[in-house]
C-alpha cells in the first residue's frame, strides 16, 4: 500500500487525544532484576493488561467507531475476533451507543465469550472445522454486515485501528521520558499486526535509532516471514499457547507499516513463553496471558540483542482464566525444575 496510507504520527495522536479519557493509563514497570538477568541497561514493560477488557485492544476499537458517522453507528458494526479485539470492541461500542456484534470461533476461550457477551455484544459462533479459525470466522463476518446492513471492521487491518493502537507507544514514551529514559530496543507481540503496526510507526517518528521487533509463536509468524520476504505470506500453523496471535498473515495495512518502520521479526516456542509468564508474576505479580507474554519471552530466551540497551517491551494482554494461568505457571515451575 503507499506509505501516504499509512497513519501520520499526527493522526496517531490525534486518536491519543481522542481516546485517552475513555482507556486508562497503564503502568510502565521496571525490573533492574530483569534488566541485570538479560545484560540490559534497563527494562520496561508496558503492562496493557491492566488496561480495560485486559488488553490494548480498546485503544483501536474506539478510535475506529469514533471514525463513524451517526448512521453507521446507528446501525452498528460487526467484527470477528478470538476474544480480546471482541472485547475491546465491545466495550468501545458500549461506551458510544454502538450495536456490536461479533463472530468468534467456537474453540476460542469460554472466558472470553462471556466477557464480551457481558459488555453488550451479541456473539456468534463460527465452527471452522480444519480451515483456518480466522478465515472462516471472516467470512462469516462479512455475510453479516451483507443480511444485517452493519459496517464490517477488521480487527488490525485498519488504518485508524493502527492509529488507535499506537497510543500504547506514545504512552509509554511519555512515561519513559519521565523516568529519564529513551528506548534502545522495542519488542512488541504480533498477531495480525495492529498493536506492532501502531507502536513501531509511533516509535520510529520519536526515536529513529530504535530497533524494533515483532514477536510471534512458532509457527504463526506470517509477521516475520512476511517482512524477510517483502511480501505477505502465511504461516504454517500448528499448536501454540498464544491463541490471540493465531492471524493466517499480517494484514496489508499492518505489513506496510512494519516494512516502513524497520521492523525485524522473531518468533518463540511454547517453553520461554511459559517461563516469561512466571518471572512477570514473580517479579511484578503481574499476569499475562500466553500472548501477552510472548515479546517478554524473547527478550529472556536472548533471541532479541538487548545488552547494553534501554528496552521497551509491550506486555499486551491478561485475559487468561485463573484455572489455566495455575496451570502455566506450574508447567513454568516444572520446566525449571
């Protein structure tokens, strides 16, 4: 796409200015203890989990309905999600009057469903079979923005989705500025790309000597191989902890975004994830969820260069049910042991 399409770092904060008194001011952590254990100069983390619905998600999704205009917010809007995007859209439409519907796989976390369900959204479930959960779960969406006469979003690829989402950067770059530090290193999880797309555009017109990464699980780094390939391409698949970082491939906003900001990418097994998970709690009693999690876990497994280096790691998300946050942080325990 021409890079003109792509959000201005004026348009990213005009959607910091517009949606900063309905999401809340997340903490910027430091961890000297990490920071020590990795060979950095120092370490932050983004703890978007603590934002409301417990991701970043609501960033885009109310920057994108505050986007449409008073008929299309009447009739309302449709998205498909797995569950965090579902959330954050959820509850953006519940603050501006907006129908939200949204269709979710059916193997997506039950906690999930009834978190959106319980913020207003009508939910329908998609049952893909073999086929991809995303790609059935699109189409779906599509047939009911047809029959119903509802505005169609993506959940990432979507300039002002991009745009929303990379409030999370100027955030945390305020907040780094306070504490008297500048960002060396900036990991952020990607799924389709929407967070990465926003907070690398972000980052790079603030700091033009900062390498950026993207972090995805093994097997679901359409990101990566997408940007060492200069094109879009999808991932193979195949099982992973990180359910909301399950996107075929970038989008085609996202990928440019990406592609014009320098980022490099990354991808992490199942282990470093779970062991990322257990040094947020003991260290902040911080919880995340697998993705969350994963851009942590690069950078403890040493698979992203900090030494020496101020780093900014964006933690996107803490929508895990207590029952399997036990169960990560015992199969954590049990790795080390």
């Amino acid at each position: 796409m021409p890079l003109t399409d792509l959000p201005s770092p004026a348009r990213i904060a005009a959607a910091h200015a517009g949606v900063r008194a309905a999401v809340r001011e997340t903490p910027l952590l430091e961890s000297p203890v990490l920071a020590a254990e990795v060979g950095a100069a120092r370490l932050f983390v983004k703890a978007e989990g603590l934002q409301r619905t417990g991701s970043f998600k609501l960033r885009g999704a109310l920057w994108r309905l505050m986007q449409l205009d008073a008929a299309a917010r009447g009739r309302g809007v449709v998205a498909f999600s797995s569950g965090n995007f579902a959330q954050g859209l959820a509850a953006a439409g519940q603050a501006l009057g907006v129908p939200v519907t949204i269709v979710m796989p059916v193997d997506a976390p039950e906690a999930k469903r009834r978190a959106t369900e319980a913020l207003g959204a009508e939910v329908v479930l998609s049952h893909h079979g073999d086929a991809p959960r995303e790609v059935v779960a699109a189409a779906r969406a599509r047939d009911l923005a047809a029959e119903r006469g509802l505005t169609l979003l993506h959940p990432f690829d979507d300039a002002d989705v991009v745009a929303g989402q990379g409030t999370t950067a100027l955030e945390a770059l305020a907040q780094m500025a306070a504490a008297g530090a500048v960002p060396d290193v900036v990991a952020s999880p990607v799924g389709g790309g929407g967070l990465l797309g926003g907070v690398a555009l972000a980052v790079r017109a603030a700091h033009p000597a900062a390498a950026l990464w993207a972090v995805e699980p093994e097997g679901h780094d359409g990101m990566g191989r997408s940007l060492r390939a200069g094109a879009r391409v999808a991932a193979p698949g195949g099982p992973t902890l990180c359910d909301a970082l399950q996107a075929p491939m970038p989008g085609v906003v996202t990928l440019a975004a990406c592609q014009a900001a320098g980022v490099q990418g990354v991808a992490v097994g199942d282990g470093p994830v779970l062991h990322a998970m257990a040094r947020a709690f003991e260290e902040w009693r911080l919880v995340l969820e697998p993705s969350g999690a994963v851009a942590l876990a690069a950078v403890l497994a040493g698979q992203v260069p900090v030494a020496g280096r101020v780093v900014l790691v964006i933690a996107s998300g803490a929508n895990i049910a207590v029952a399997r946050f036990a169960d990560c942080l015992a199969r954590a325990g049990q790795a080390q042991g």
